[in-house]
C-alpha cells in the first residue's frame, strides 16, 4: 500500500506551524500581561516539560510534569488550565484554516480534485460513462441531508465559539490579501485583541442548557454558514457539470442537499421539549429564514438600479412592478427596484403573519402575504428570467441566484424538524387512548400478532380515538399536542418543516403501526385518501436490534395496510440505524459489523418487497459512536445501501468543527454530496465480497463481542471502576445540554446514555469504545490458523473499504490513547484489588489491539499511513497531557471532600481542554 510521502507532507505544513506558533506566541503575550511573569514562566516550564516527554520519552519529564501539576494551589491551577485549554483550541483554528489554505492551493495548481469532492465525483462519473439521463435521474430522485443534534458533547459556549471564529477570519485575511506592513500590524493587533477577549470570557456555562438555548445555539451555524454555503455550493455543482461532460450541460439540480435538525424534537428521554418548545423551536427556525429573505432582498433591491428606458422588461416583471406598493417617482423608471420592493412587501407581511417578526427596513406600504414559499420563489424566478431575457444573465448569476436556491433549499421553514419519541411512550399512550374510546381489550397485555391486528384495523377507520370529551393522563395529553404541533407546523411553514417521525427502541411491527394511528389522530395520516403526510422511521439501536431489523421491516412491508402508506410517500420507506448504543451493547468491532449486515438484510428486504430504501445514519462524533472520516464511510456502505438518498446526524463537538468556517461547512456539505453520488452511480459493478472475508468477519466479530462483554458486563465491579476512574459523575454536572446523562435513575451502565460513556473514557485517554476486544479477536483468529490467518486479513484490509474503514478508525483512536496516564485515572479506583484486575486486563488488551492493528495495516507505528494527523496528535500531546494530570489531581481533592466550587470549576475546564485538543471525543 502506498503511503504518503512524509517529506511533502511536511513541506505543505510549514504554513501551519507558523500559525500554530503565531496563536501561541499572541496567547503567551496574553497569559504573561494578565497573569504575570510568574504564571507565563510555570506556563512554559510545563510545556517544555511536556514536549521533552513526548520528544524523548523521558520518564524523568513525566514525573516531573506529574509532580508540578498536583502541587499546584487551585487558583494558579487554573489559570494552567485556561492557557492549555485555549491552545488547544486555538490550535484546532490555525487547522481548519490550514485545510482551506492546501484546497484554495491545490484549486490554484489545478491539481486533480481530491476525493470527496464534487469534481472528483463528476470526473469518475464521466470516466464510466455515466449518461445524461443517469445523472439527471439521480439529481431528481437524490437526498442528502446533514441533521444537527443537540446530544450534548459540545462543551464550549457560544460566546467562546464567537471569539474563535473571528480569530479564523483574522487568519484567513492573512491569506487572501497582500498586507502593506501596517495593515498587517493591524491585523496582528485584531488578532492579540481577540485571544484577549477570549482569555477574559467563560469558557463554561454557570447554568444548564434550556432546550432553546440549544435550538439558538444551532441556528446560529445558518447565519455563519449553512444559509451562504449551500447556495455556494449548489452554483458551483451546477457550473462544474458542463465543464465536466458537454452532455451533463444545463441538467438542472434540484436541491437534493437540505438540512434536517432534531433540536427542540428529539423527546426520547428529554421531558423539556415539550410541544411549546417545539412550536418555539420551528418560529425561530422560520424568523431566521425570513429575516435572511428580507435583508438579502433589501441588498439586491439596491443592486438592481436598471433603468426601463435602457433594458428592455419581460412582462412578468412589468406585472410584478406594477403590483409593487412602491409610488416613489424616483423609481417608476426603475422596473427592478420597483418589482423587488414590492416581492419585500409582501414577505414582510408572510413574516408578521407567520412569526410575528418585524422587518429590519419597514416595508413602503401593505401587501399580500405569500401562501407558500413556492409562491415567493416563483416571483425571484421572473425578476431572474426578465435579466436572462435581455441579456443581462450575468446580473441573474450573483445575489439574486443565490437567493433563489436559498429559498429553494430552506423555504419558511429553514430546516426539517423531526419528532422523536421512544415507542415505550406510544405503547402507553396507545394503551390509554384505546381504553377511554372502549375499543378492544387491554392493549398494553395484549402480544404481537395481536397488536399488529387491532392496530391495522385502526389504520382503516378514520374514526378518531380521541376526544375532547375526555380526559388524559399527563403523558397522553402531551404526546397528542406534540403531534398538534406538527399538523400545524405542516399548514403554517408547509411538509417540510416536520417531515419524520422517528421511534427509538423500535423492535416490532406494532411500534410502527402505533405511530401510524397517532398520526390519524391529528389529520396527518388520511385513512380514505390513503395518504401519510411524515415519513415513519423506526430507529434499530441495540446488536438485538440490528439482528432482527431485517426480519421486523420484512413483516411490515407485507402488511397492505401499510404498503398503501408508503406508496402515498413515493414509495420510499427511511429506517434509522444507531451506532452509538449499538457499540455500548457490543463493542467497536461487533457494532460496526452488526450495522453493515442490518444494512444487508435491509438492502434484500426491501428490493424483494420493491420499496425504495432510505438510511439514516446515527452517527456521533466519535469512533466509539461511528465517526470518523464521512467520506470513506460512505463508500464503504454495501452494494444497494445508497439509493440516491442519506440522513446523517451531527452531533455536539462535530457540528461546530464542521461548521463554524463558512468555507471549511461547505467542505464538508461537499464530502456527503459526492460520496452519496459516487456510492449510488459508480458503486453497483463492485466485485461481491469472497464469502471467506464475511465468515471471518462473523468469527472476529464473535470473538471481540466475547471479550467485550466478558470485560462491561460479566466483570464483577467494573461499573464501579467505570464510574471511579473516569470523569462520568462530573460530566453529569457539566452544563453541556439539557438532557440527563442516564435514561434512568439506576446506576447501570445499561442505563447509562452511550454519549457520556464514550466522552468520559476519551477524558482518561483510554477510548476503550473504539477498540475493546479488537486485539483478542485477532489473537484469537491468527493462534487457529497460524499459516495463513494474517495474510487474509490483510487481504481484507487492501480489498475491502469496510475492513480498511475499521482499521482506519481504530488506529487513529489508539494513537490518541496514552495508557500510562490511563493508569493514573484507575488510581482513583479506591478498591485496589478491583483496580489492579480491570486495569491489567485494559492494558493487555490495548497492547493487543495495537499489534494487531499494526500487522493487519502492516504499518511500523500508528498512522504511519497518515503522517498529517500523526504530528497534528503528536505536537497536541504536550499541550493535552498536563490538562489530564491536573484533572486527576482536583479529582482526587473533590472526591475527598473538597468542597471549594473553584476545584469543581477548574475540572470542568479540563474537561473542556482536553476535548478540545481530541476534537472528536464525544
């Protein structure tokens, strides 16, 4: 395998290191003029201290770091804290802008596109002779939708997050313009002015999360990003596909690349989104939108100062002239300017009506509401065509196309909203409405067979089963106004506002059928017309639950009742696949392999029963939670899973990661378009696999689901290792969301969210959800067939993207675990001889799971194959390593009975540091 030539890698990273010392030479400054020499002088003894370590693996440097770190008083503890924390973010800038710095350059170069880019994408379409018709089928059929969650992994608040992304800015004007001297001592004082205000500002919240703060937390990534990229990136696509083939010239693009939020939705588990959060929720997505509309209107008005005497005017404009409000006689010969203040009128009027939001510019005067945002599109569809008309296509090209496509992709409603609700809740729910209407027996006792019966008969009645004359429980009652919210959202803002339903814990037929009725309940499933207004998406979670996925759709895509819904959807059924408790219930290597034959048995499912199929991947941020590069994911699906359509979630850290920069979000929004086209055009002649490669898939996977489980579940005491020898408790207290950490009060892991579990083994550097079990399952393979077992698997690696995505993934998660500092977290475990058995099995198999990463790769040291991230960890190792001694040390005051709120404070800064500079921890 050829790997990168690490003397060019570092030659294109000089750049990088200059900002990377630039941000910590202003930080230092800072430090030193707030805190005094003193603390500047500790400042770098620790991080020479820490360099020397890792450089040198000087035993000597790390207990040296060790001893200076516990010994410090707590409040220059954490002024430490604060200045490796905020390199490490600071460090995570001077990266993302390092990537747009080696695209903007090789776009410069003319350099072959990358893969996961949509010229890449385009050139291999073309190299396989994909048609005309092929492509335009794709376009017209195609969804790809990132969805934002608000899983709680993001610890930062937005006023830091602010701070750092006008430092990014700083930095990129140090690339694109050419300073005189003064201009770039200005921008170096911008810069020091910055890091200050960061230096000076909370990096934690002193109170928890509301539900709408996380909903405006993220809608402020529309106003830096998603609103200005996506239309970016639609006129870039649609400008590369006649470049690209002659044939491919003016196929019109849909917008198949739109937005899907759980925020003020997701209810599984979360009893403060209520319907009142939810409605909250789907205004402010709608004010955003439109206060975008109006000020984008107001700009373009001021550009389009065409004069009628001069141009020539197609009617449709003349018309939208004429019913503009606007009288001014500066302006009657001013046709655009006229039809553009009367558009602005009346969406002035859409947004009073729909949101009571008030216009930025009072409009000239009353005017209609638009019915839809169809209807508003529509009227920038005949200022656009007037300008092509009359050979002014150029003035079409620039604001006024990217306003067109924005309102096109985000309509009133700015992003699709799901619901989701655990199908615990609708068996109760369900239970009660049946009882108080007095049809059929006991809901709640009844099996199977018999709900799936009594439920499709329901489906066929438009009967409601609810009525105002009743009475409900509190659940009941909250759940049916729940669904109020979405049949009114659906006539406010239109279909796509709350388009998916999504039920977690979905293992039977009857969890979907039970949504179906509650649906009827409020008028968005229609019994006689046969039609479903929201796409039903049963989530399959656990290893249980993937193993029966195939099985449980197989009886529900049999049911008439409910083929006949599904055809009022196109025809499409979307399932959601969840990665992140898949891999609590079964470790790393069993998830990954459980999620691929679930997507197998769903693939011959569904083309046996010809229904289309839509995955939606629940992936979080970290490996342990399926992350890991989007890209290489994609492509790694099997054959079948990518018909033109994807959901993925974004979640916590990722969201701000991937987002934040204008131009590294529209990266990003790239990599999932281009590799959903490639995996659906270019991936249907792939050899199918050798059936040895998925037997010993199967046996691996067995034999680390053994050892996994033998450690989480069937070890004595290793939950009270877990809780003691991690952040977890802390976490818990951190506010970083407004969901509990546990789906219960029980304290067993279990019960436990997957999302604290991964966080709080990446705090001690463990990551041992991104690994466990790998290196046993190895050991084991190869001792059963020493002659040849290691060659196979290395075939696997070099033939097979999957194989190669999983070995990827862990050996960047093994390259950010450091086992000495894990064994000082298992000191915090009180009862030793507890200690020293879990511990001693964790570090024979981390040792074991490197080997055996390192010789199926046939790699001499982790990511030697990807030298960039390899220095990138390597050079965050020092600034990372001194966050976890000190956490360690105000662990143990806390825990001890310390009751000073500053040791409190100061770990939850180490928390924030230290995911700072793994990025992808939760």
């Amino acid at each position: 395998m050829k790997h990168p030539n690490p003397a060019d890698s570092l030659k294109r990273d000089v750049p990088l290191r200059y900002d990377t010392r630039l941000l910590g030479r202003i930080l230092g400054d800072t430090v030193r003029a707030q805190e005094g020499q003193q603390v500047f002088d500790l400042v770098e003894h620790i991080r020479r201290t820490g360099v020397q370590f890792r450089r040198d693996a000087d035993e000597g440097a790390r207990h040296e770091l060790q001893a200076v770190m516990s010994s410090l008083p707590m409040e220059r503890a954490l002024r430490i804290i604060r200045a490796f924390g905020h390199f490490s973010h600071l460090a995570n800038i001077a990266e993302d802008q390092h990537q747009i710095r080696r695209a903007r350059a090789d776009a410069k170069a003319q350099v072959p596109p990358e893969p996961g880019t949509i010229a890449h994408a385009l050139g291999r379409a073309r190299e396989s002779g994909i048609s005309r018709e092929q492509l335009k089928a794709f376009f017209d059929n195609a969804l790809c939708s990132p969805v934002l969650t608000a899983h709680p992994t993001e610890v930062r608040r937005k006023s830091s997050i602010d701070r750092e992304m006008e430092i990014a800015r700083l930095l990129d004007e140090r690339d694109r313009v050419q300073f005189t001297p003064e201009e770039l001592a200005d921008n170096r004082d911008a810069l020091r002015r910055a890091v200050l205000i960061l230096w000076q500002t909370n990096l934690i919240r002193s109170s928890r999360l509301r539900v709408i703060d996380e909903v405006a937390n993220g809608l402020a990534y529309y106003d830096h990003t998603f609103l200005r990229a996506l239309p970016v990136f639609y006129a870039d696509l649609e400008d590369r596909l006649g470049a690209a083939n002659p044939a491919w010239q003016d196929i019109g693009v849909p917008s198949f690349l739109r937005m899907g939020s759980w925020i003020g939705g997701d209810r599984d588990g979360n009893p403060f989104v209520t319907a009142e959060v939810s409605r909250e929720a789907l205004a402010l997505q709608s004010q955003r939108a439109l206060r975008f509309y109006l000020e984008e209107l107001h700009l373009l008005g001021g550009e389009l100062s065409l004069d009628g005497r001069i141009v020539t005017v197609s009617g449709g404009l003349t018309a939208l002239a004429d019913r503009s409000p606007d009288r001014a006689p500066e302006r009657m010969d001013e046709p655009y300017r006229r039809a553009l203040v009367g558009i602005y009128a009346r969406l002035a009027a859409t947004a009073s009506a729909l949101d009571g939001l008030e216009a930025p510019v009072p409009p000239v005067g009353p005017a209609p509401v638009y019915e839809s945002a169809g209807a508003f599109k529509a009227d920038l569809d005949a200022v656009s065509q007037s300008l092509a008309e009359n050979g002014s296509m150029d003035l079409s090209r620039g604001r006024l196309r990217s306003l067109r496509r924005a309102v096109d992709v985000f309509g009133f409603h700015l992003a699709s909203l799901d619901i989701r609700q655990n199908s615990d809740v609708h068996q109760r729910v369900m239970t009660e409405l049946l009882e108080t209407a007095g049809v059929g027996a006991d809901y709640g006792a009844l099996d199977e067979a018999a709900r799936v019966s009594l439920l499709a008969g329901e489906l066929g009645s438009p009967r409601p089963l609810a009525s105002p004359s009743f009475s409900y429980g509190e659940e009941t009652a909250a759940e049916l106004a729940m669904l109020r919210v979405a049949a009114d959202a659906h006539r406010r803002y239109g279909r796509a506002s709350m388009p998916n339903y999504v039920i977690s814990k979905a293992d039977g037929v009857s969890d979907v059928l039970e949504v179906a009725v509650l649906l009827k309940e409020v008028g968005l499933l229609r019994p006689r017309e046969g039609r479903l207004d929201v796409d039903i998406v049963p989530l399959f979670e656990t290893i249980g639950d993937l193993q029966r996925c195939g099985r449980v759709m197989d009886d529900l895509l049999g049911l008439p009742a409910y083929r006949r819904l599904i055809a009022s959807r196109g025809g499409t059924q979307e399932v959601m696949l969840g990665y992140s408790d898949s891999n609590k219930d079964g470790g790393y290597l069993t998830s990954t392999w459980e999620l691929y034959k679930a997507e197998l048995a769903l693939i011959d499912t569904f083309r046996r029963h010809q229904v289309g199929l839509r995955l939606f991947h629940g992936r979080g941020g970290s490996v342990g939670r399926g992350g890991g590069p989007s890209y290489e994911a994609i492509l790694a699906q099997p054959n079948g899973a990518l018909q033109g359509a994807i959901r993925v979630t974004e979640q916590g850290e990722v969201i701000a990661g991937k987002y934040s920069n204008a131009e590294v979000g529209r990266r990003n929004l790239e990599i999932l378009a281009a590799a959903t086209l490639e995996a659906t055009l270019l991936q249907a002649d792939r050899q199918e696999l050798p059936a040895a490669w998925l037997a010993a898939m199967e046996e691996l996977s067995a034999e680390a689901f053994r050892a996994y489980r033998a450690l989480v579940y069937e070890t004595e005491g290793f939950d009270r290792y877990f809780r003691e020898s991690t952040v977890l408790d802390e976490i818990a207290s951190l506010n970083i969301g407004s969901r509990p950490a546990s789906r219960s009060k029980k304290q067993g892991i279990e019960d436990l969210r997957a999302i604290p579990w991964v966080f709080s083994w990446a705090q001690c550097r463990l990551m041992l959800p991104g690994w466990y079990g790998f290196g046993a399952a190895i050991k084991a393979w190869i001792a059963a067939r020493p002659k040849d077992g290691l060659a196979m698997l290395q075939a696997m690696h070099d033939g097979w993207p999957f194989f190669r995505g999983v070995l990827a993934n862990m050996d960047m998660v093994l390259a950010k675990s450091d086992i000495a500092l894990a064994s000082r977290y298992a000191e915090l475990v009180t009862d030793a001889a507890l200690r020293e058995r879990v511990f001693g099995r964790l570090r024979q198999e981390w040792q074991a799971s490197i080997d055996a990463v390192l010789a199926v790769t046939r790699q001499q040291s982790l990511l030697e194959s990807n030298p960039s991230l390899g220095r990138s960890i390597r050079n965050r190792f020092p600034y990372i390593d001194p966050l976890n001694h000190v956490q360690i040390e105000l662990l143990r005051r806390h825990r001890a009975g310390d009751a000073d709120p500053e040791v409190v404070r100061g770990i939850h800064l180490s928390i924030n540091g230290i995911a700072a500079g793994l990025r992808n921890s939760g």
